[in-house]
C-alpha cells in the first residue's frame, strides 16, 4: 500500500491521522515539522503528503515549494484550521493537489486521498506510454543481432559529431533509415532532415 507522510506541528494529531489511515491499509509517516518531514523524503518511498498550513518553523505553502523542487511528483494536501481564499488560492497555484479545512470529514479525506493517488498513478503512467512512444519512433531500425547492434552503435557514437559522413549499401538495405537514425542523435535532431534523390536531377540542376 501507498505510504503517506503527515506533517503537523501537533503531535497528536499526527497520531490521529496516522491511526486512521492505517486502519485503511495505508502505510504512514509522520514529523512534527517540515524541516523533518524532508528528511523523510529523502529516505523512505513517501507516495503522499498531508501537511498542515499554520507550522512555526515553515508554513505548509513553503513546505510545499521545497517539496515541488526536490520531489515534484509527489502529491500534496493542505490540511488547516486557519483558511483564507488567499491562502488557498495560494496553495494550488503552488502545486497543492487539494485544500481540506478542518474539522473534516474522515470519509472526505480518505476520498481525496484516494483521488490524489490516482492521479499521479495515471500522470506516471502517461508518462511512461509517451516515452514508450518516442523510442518506438526512434527505433525504425529494429533487431537483436550483431550487426544490428553495432551499427546502433555506431550511430549513437557518430550522429553527435559534425563530420560527414558516407553511407553506403545495396539498394533497399535502409541506407535513409540509418541517415534518419543518426539525424535523431545529432544535436540538429529539431531542425529538419531534407533528403535529395540525386539520381532524379540533371547534373546541371543538381
């Protein structure tokens, strides 16, 4: 199950919190300040945090600014009994999955949880299709052989380089697959790649 961190400058409420998400299967971290509380993200597998707003060492918005440099793809929940529409506001802009006022619901809050979850298993999952995605399109060479892997890797070592470079095979050996491959790992790979049939021109003209 997730393991969820609880950040709250009342120890107590922490245990509260803490129990109750047990009960639900989840597994739970708590610290009674922020500066604690990254430290924990640092080494346990903290899918979640909860975090109190109102905290005398760093209030949850700033809490939450460190956590959105260091570790941005964990979901975040202001939890206050102090709001305001600025503070809010404030906090979603700042990256805060939701905002929950206490006294709450337990069934809200296990909801929320549920859904902030769920988000960030399907964001992690799209973005694991789309990289899957690209490497299928920059894979239009395929195979597990020798040569295949060497040509691979020739290419990987040459595209970056500015020299010309001269590829030649039969007729219908992927000669213009190769030259895309090694366009792709240029650094010009966002620029076009023209390609010219120099049979199809008069001398001239070419």
């Amino acid at each position: 199950m997730p393991r969820i961190l609880i950040v709250d400058d009342e120890k107590n409420y922490c245990t509260v919190l803490s129990l109750l998400l047990q009960n639900q299967g989840y597994q739970t971290n708590t610290a009674t300040n922020p500066f604690a509380a990254l430290e924990q993200l640092e080494l346990d597998n903290i899918q979640l945090i909860l975090s109190d707003l109102s905290m005398p060492l760093m209030n949850g918005v700033d809490f939450l600014h460190q956590v959105q440099r260091d570790h941005p793809n964990i979901p975040f929940i202001i939890i206050t009994a102090h709001a305001t529409v600025e503070t809010a506001l404030e906090a979603i802009k700042a990256g805060a999955f939701d905002y929950l006022l206490k006294p709450f619901d337990n069934q809200k809050l296990l909801l929320t949880i549920h859904m902030a979850l769920d988000y960030a298993k399907l964001r992690d999952q799209n973005k694991l299709l789309r990289q899957q995605l690209e490497l299928s399109h920059n894979r239009e060479l395929l195979g597990e052989s020798p040569a295949i892997r060497q040509l691979l890797s020739d290419i990987e070592r040459v595209g970056p380089e500015k020299s010309s470079v001269l590829i030649a095979g039969e007729s219908g050996t992927g000669k213009e697959l190769v030259a895309r491959s090694m366009h792709r790992a240029s650094p010009r790979s966002a620029e076009a790649l023209v390609s010219l049939n120099c049979a199809a021109f008069a001398e001239q003209l070419l």
